[in-house]
C-alpha cells in the first residue's frame, strides 16, 4: 500500500507577514511550556485545600512538572492539541488577507521548535500528516469587530482527551434552564471525570447545535476567575462551580474536595422553540494563550506576566 | 494506600496483593500502545511486534525526537484517556499476557474481567505531566508500526521508578472509578435538586 502524504509548501508571505507568523511561532511554543497565569494561580489554591495524601501526591507531581516544563523547555503535556485560534479583529488590520496562511506556517513552524506532537490525521484518508497540520487543522475562528487595524487572539491547544470531545444538544423550552443544568452535571460525572480535572468548564447557551457549541469554547478562553456580565448567568456560573465541586470529583477523578477551576457561561439568544446547550471541558493543563497585535505588530501577552518572545 | 517497586518481568505473584488505590512505581519495560494498535491485535488478528508479556503498556502517545544516530529520545510522554481501549483491552490481556495496564482514567467491565481471570493491573499515571514523565524513561529500546505515526507508534521504553501509579482495577477485579462512580452520581442527584430551584428564568 503507498503511504499517502499531506502536500504543503510554505507559503511566501510578506516581510511583515513573516514577521507575524515568527512572533506567532514563538508564542504557540511558549503556551506549551508554560501554563497562564490565571489557571496557574488557580491550581495553586486548590492544592492547598486537599489534604489527602493521594490527592497531595498528585498536586505535587503537576507542581514538579510544570516546574521542569519551564526549566527544560519542554510541552508540559505530551498531548499539545489540535491548534485552535479564536480571534477578534479589526476591519483594517493590514494583515488580514495573509492571516490564514500565517496561522497555518506558526503551527507548521511551531510543531519542529517546541515540539509538538504530530496530531493531524486526514479524515477517510486515514493518515496522519506527520507536521500537526492538516485541513481544517489549525481550526480559525473569526469575526471582524469593528473598523479598527488591531487584532486579538486566543491560542488553545486543543487536548483530545479533555475539550475535543466536547458535546452539545438542543433542548425544548419546556425542559427549561433545568435541562441545561441536567445537561451539565450528566457531563461531570461521566466525561469530567476522565477529562483530567480540575476542569474548567465551559458552558455555551445558543439557539442551535453549533451556536451553542462555539459558545462553549468561548468560555473557555475567559479566565479562569471571571464572572459573566449577565446577572442570571453570572448566578448559574456560580450554582454550577458549587454543585460540581460537591461531587467531589478530586484531581484526576481520584475523589477530592474540588472538581473545577471555574465554570464559564457564554450565551446567545435563542429561537423561541430551541434552547442550545454546549458543554466544553478545559483539563487542568488548560494551555490557552493570548496574544493582541496593533498594526505594526507590537504586540502584548496578557495572560502570561513576564514573557518576552 | 500502599506503595509497591515492581520489577518486569512481573509473575502473577508480585501483584497478587495489590489493591485498588495503592500506588506503584514501575522498573523495566514499558510499550506505549494505544488505539490502532489495540485494533490491529484484536480485530486485525496481527501479533503484536513487541513482546508485552508479563511486561506493562501505556495507553500513550508520546512526543519523540529522533536522533540523527537513529535513536530516539523522549521528549514528553503521559496517559491518554483508557476508556477508548475498553473495547479491545479483555482480548488484548488475553493475547498478550500484559501485567500491567497504564493509562488515565477508569476502565470498564471487559478490563476488570481481564485483570481478574489473567491476573493483571489497570494503573492510572497521572495525565499532564509528561516532562516529570519523560525524565523516567531511561532510554527507547525499540520502536515498531512506525507507519501509525508519532503518537501511536509501538515505543518500547525502559523506565525507572515511573510513577506514582494508581491501581484503578485490580486483581480481585475491584474498580476505584466504578466505586468512585456510585458516590459521585449520589451527589450529583443531591446537587441538581438544590441548583433547579434557582434556575426558573423561563416564567
């Protein structure tokens, strides 16, 4: 049989798309290395309140490792996801008719530098690219915002065994904000556990399948400690961080005195005969970066104090 | 909870005592496997090229650099989720005579048959921490079905105190998540009944 293979040339980008595409590089290599800040100083505090020794051991073991992750310049977890990029930009920043093809050559690039796993395998071809690109791969999600010339961007490394598996449905009315908590909780005790936790949950409400679906990634780009603007939103975040953390799921399903990092709420408005409800699982190595361009790429990186591409 | 040092190759013997909950550390071989490799065993009817038997796998699929000598390094390894190889893992113990069974999360009734008829272990590592991981792995002796690609590649490891490893089934046939499971759901019917009392938006 012949080994079938992914065609791709790098593309001839302008000097200043190039100069994108390395920043960008840079960036995707560091958000392997090293967790945010947010989910960082989250762990912290949940280690400290398990006390059991199983539950310690386990604490322990990611604090050693996100340590040597930094010092050795290392992917913290072996499974570096499939690239995704949630993106809000502006009418007229310079770089846009390049943009795709930028993101695609950063993986590309990134994949040798960091390096990351190969995880691109074609559909009914059935084989793996063996550069962590494919079609479709990486995933780009964008809206144009408004007239401005900057762009921001949200750089996940989508794990395979924590928010790929992600699932969403469209309930009846009737079965009401009821459903969506039943829909939620259903998850917890049957994907979450395997899902490495502490999780961050994410929680879309739309009108459909894929609105709801997206919304639930959304909110996993928020931090790990912010609240929805919406007061009733706002109120189910928190009933749900409570109800999931008096499961008990513990780090690594092992049992413990929390189960998630935060739950984020995104929602949308709905058709009046459809509630849409997404459910999206961040592990604890939840490997979300942040980067924001203005036109002459100066950029910053929110999410992560004290790193210098 | 216990702490076990087990040395392959592991007789039926070393691991007899052993429960669920305790915790292992593991020297000598370790194969990582994982999905189409569990599929070409068991329904594909092809021997495994690497003998696994009275040795451990890892349902793993790690990150691997290869060296210009031709040798490979690894780079960053850790568990993949158990529950895909559920399916395969009864006819898979039985093949292959594996003792050990590493990966994340739970498994299910096929495992725990497996683990009691055969004598063998299903062991958690625990997921994300695949540098703390890879720094246990001495060397790569062997590396077959290179055509699956870098994760599901056959990468035969030779480890040294790797671990912490927790015994999730054990020989008896005993299921921490399947225990775990019970409670957890308890609670969470307890949960949904405080929270729906304060989600009626919809009035």
């Amino acid at each position: 049989m012949d080994t079938m293979t992914y065609d791709y040339t790098e593309p001839v980008l302008s000097p200043k798309g190039q100069k994108m595409r390395d920043i960008l590089a840079d960036y995707i290599t560091v958000v392997s290395h090293r967790l945010p800040d947010d989910v960082t100083k989250k762990l912290v505090e949940l280690s400290k309140i398990e006390v059991d020794p199983l539950q310690r051991l386990i604490y322990d073991t990611m604090m050693e490792n996100q340590m040597l992750a930094g010092k050795l310049k290392r992917p913290s977890c072996q499974d570096t996801g499939a690239l995704q990029f949630f993106i809000k930009c502006g009418a007229k920043f310079p770089l846009l008719s390049e943009l795709n093809a930028i993101l695609k050559d950063a993986v590309y690039r990134a994949t040798k530098q960091a390096p990351l796993r190969h995880n691109a395998v074609q559909t009914f071809d059935e084989f793996n690219t063996g550069m962590n690109i494919g079609d479709g791969i990486p995933s780009v999600f964008m809206q144009i915002v408004d007239d401005s010339a900057d762009i921001e961007m949200y750089v996940y490394m989508a794990g395979g065994g924590c928010t790929l598996p992600g699932e969403a449905k469209v309930l009846m009315p009737g079965e009401g904000y009821e459903g969506v908590v039943r829909f939620v909780m259903d998850r917890m005790t049957s994907y979450g556990i395997n899902a490495c936790p502490p999780l961050l949950v994410g929680v879309g409400v739309g009108t459909s399948a894929e609105t709801a679906a997206l919304n639930s990634k959304l909110a996993l780009m928020r931090r790990v400690d912010s609240v929805s603007p919406n007061k009733n939103a706002a109120k189910l975040e928190h009933l749900l961080e409570d109800g999931i953390n008096h499961i008990g799921l513990g780090p690594q399903g092992f049992g413990g005195k929390a189960s998630v990092m935060g739950v984020n709420v995104i929602n949308t408005a709905r058709h009046p005969s459809a509630i849409g409800v997404g459910v999206s699982t961040g592990c604890w190595s939840h490997r979300r970066g942040k980067i924001n361009f203005d036109s002459d790429l100066n950029y910053d990186l929110p999410l992560n104090e004290g790193v210098e591409l | 909870m216990k702490t076990w040092h087990l040395t392959t190759p592991i007789a039926d013997e070393d691991i007899k005592d052993i429960r669920i909950g305790d915790i292992v550390y593991l020297n000598g071989s370790m194969t990582t496997c994982r999905d189409v490799a569990h599929r070409r065993l068991v329904e594909e009817h092809r021997p495994l090229p690497i003998d696994v038997s009275r040795k451990a796998i890892l349902h793993a699929g790690p990150i691997i650099k290869a060296n210009d000598d031709g040798t490979y390094e690894m780079v960053a390894v850790g568990p993949t989720t158990s529950m895909r190889m559920e399916k395969f893992e009864e006819d898979f113990v039985k093949e292959t005579n594996v003792k050990l069974i590493i990966g994340k999360g739970g498994m299910g009734p096929g495992t725990q048959a497996a683990c009691k008829k055969y004598k063998a272990l299903h062991l958690v590592y625990p997921a994300g921490n695949a540098v703390y991981a890879a720094l246990h792995v001495e060397k790569i002796v062997d590396a077959q079905w290179k055509d699956l690609g870098m994760p599901e590649t056959l990468w035969s490891c030779q480890v040294k105190d790797f671990g912490p490893l927790i015994v999730s089934i054990d020989t008896n046939g005993d299921n921490l998540f399947e225990k775990n499971k019970i409670e957890f759901n308890k609670r969470k019917e307890a949960e949904i009944k405080k929270i729906d009392a304060q989600v009626k938006f919809i009035k």
